[in-house]
C-alpha cells in the first residue's frame, strides 16, 4: 500500500482488506472504503438512494417504504415526494437528508428509504 491505513475505530495498524470491506481483527470493525477519508467529511457527495443514485442538494426523491413517524398517528406512504432536499452526511443514525415532508414538516430521514425522482 502507498498510503498508510489504520483503523478508524480504535487506530490499530493490523488491518486488511477481504475483498469487500476493511477489516479490524483488535476491535472487529468493519468498514467500506467507497466512504469518504476523513480529511473529506465535509463532502457532501457519496450519499446514494435505495438504487445507487447519487443524490445532490435540491434533488426530488420519492419514498419508497411506509415510514413510521414518532410522535405522528400517520405514516409516510410509499410514492410521497419530498422536493428540495438537503444533504447531511454523519447525521444522527444514519439520518442524512434533511427535508420538508408534506403533511408532516420538516425532519431528517435515510437515504436508503428514498430513490431519486
């Protein structure tokens, strides 16, 4: 390798890669290597939809699973589309498009309930 890896968990050096994923044996984690280095965090591009679309700032998704809401007595059903969204990447659990829902306002939701419209 030209580039020195380490783990991003616990920092270790003993890693290696399966063919897939990036693997640490100190701590057991796992990771992909499309993600972004951390020195590129604040990149907002490498967020996709359900389909492998890459998704921007401003684009219409359209939602593909019923998604329960906490706190609503309604769902969001499949086929609502959601305009003008925007991206966050590292968001709470995973949660990277934030965006105003009709008939529910505004909330962050997973890039992988969504498909690009």
């Amino acid at each position: 390798m030209s580039t020195e890896k380490h783990c991003p968990a616990c920092r270790s050096q003993d890693i290696y890669f399966d063919g897939t994923l990036w693997n640490c044996p100190a701590c057991f984690h796992e990771w992909n290597t499309q993600k972004p280095d951390s020195e590129n965090q604040n990149d907002k591009t490498g967020i996709i939809d359900a389909h492998g679309n890459e998704l921007q700032d401003g684009d219409t998704v359209t939602v593909i699973k019923d998604l329960k809401v906490k706190g609503a007595s309604a769902s969001i059903k499949v086929g609502t589309k959601i305009k003008n969204i925007s991206l966050h990447p590292g968001g709470a659990d995973g949660h990277n498009i934030q965006c105003k829902v009709p008939g529910f306002g505004s909330m962050h939701i997973k890039s992988e309930f969504v498909k690009k419209a």
